[in-house]
C-alpha cells in the first residue's frame, strides 16, 4: 500500500523532486538574470555586438538590446515566482512528511501560491502588452486570458481555506480533554 505522509511516502519522493527543480530554478534564473544585464549592456553600445551576429539574433522576437532585456526580465520576474511556488511547495511537503497535513503555516504558504500565480498570469498580461504596444512586436495582439491558471488560482485558494478548517479543527481537538 503506497503512503501518502511521512518518511518513505509519496510526499517525501515528491520533496526529493521539489529540492532539486528549486536549485535547477534558481541556476536558471542566475543565468536568465545574466543575460538581461548583458543585453542592457549592449542597448548602451551596439557595436559590441558584430553586425553579422546581431543582425541574426533574437531574444523573444526582438534583436539584442533594450526591447529583449525587457521581455527577457519580464520572463525572468514570472521565473522568480515559481520558485517562490516551488520554495512553498517544498515546504508544504515536509509539514507532510512530519505527518502534520493541517499545519497552521500551511494555510499562508498555499494562499501565497495562489497570490504568486496570480501575478505571474499578470505579468503575461502586462509585458505582452508592453511587448505589442510600446516595443512594437510584430506579432498579433491577441488578448490571451488563459483560464486554466485562473482555475488553479481559485482551486489554491479553496484549498487553503480546507486547511485552515483543518487546522482549526485540529486545533479544537487538541483542546478537548
């Protein structure tokens, strides 16, 4: 029979994975955050770039400068909330491992994830935005309101309010003598 909580559980197999996609996240977001001060950096002096090279390149449809360093630190912004996700995650997992599912922090670290990816659709929403009306992209203007993370945002926030009736419950029976 497969446990779902405490040591050797599913939730223990899963942590593994949480701690190992948050380094991987955060060598990726170092990296990502790199290239967007190297492409400041070249929206100051073009010529750093041979003209053969920049005339090919493209960060998210744009040639190497300014309009790139903005999409790219627009994805780099939507990067850093999922790690803020994954860093809750693995939080909420250990209060699973521990056998203590109705955590009282748990309740905050679920409505944060909720809020974090809520943001993070924002953050589409507004550098496609930028990226079509003030950088001059020359693809469509489609509005693309994606209803599945909005979904996830309300099913988030549903859950963190079963956890706090499950910590409050909890709580309750711990008072009963």
């Amino acid at each position: 029979m497969i446990r779902a909580l405490g040591p050797g559980s599913v939730s223990s197999f899963l942590k593994v994975i949480l701690d190992v996609s948050y380094f991987v996240l955060w060598g990726v977001a170092v990296l990502v955050g790199v290239a967007v001060l190297g492409l400041l950096l070249i929206s100051f002096d073009p010529q750093v770039l041979p003209a053969d090279i920049a005339s090919h390149s493209h960060i998210m449809g744009h040639a190497p400068g300014l309009a790139a360093a903005a999409q790219l630190g627009g994805a780099e912004l939507s990067l850093i909330g999922v790690i803020v996700i994954v860093q809750r995650l693995r939080r909420i997992f250990a209060a699973l491992i521990a056998g203590d599912p109705f955590h009282p922090d748990n309740v905050r670290r679920l409505r944060v994830i909720a809020l974090v990816l809520a943001l993070i659709e924002v953050d589409s929403y507004l550098f496609g935005a930028l990226d079509h009306f003030v950088l001059g992209a020359h693809r469509s203007a489609g509005f693309d309101l994606n209803l599945t993370a909005w979904f996830a945002v309300l099913v988030i926030v549903v859950l963190s309010e079963v956890f706090r009736e499950g910590a409050r419950l909890r709580r309750d029976a711990e008072l009963t003598i």
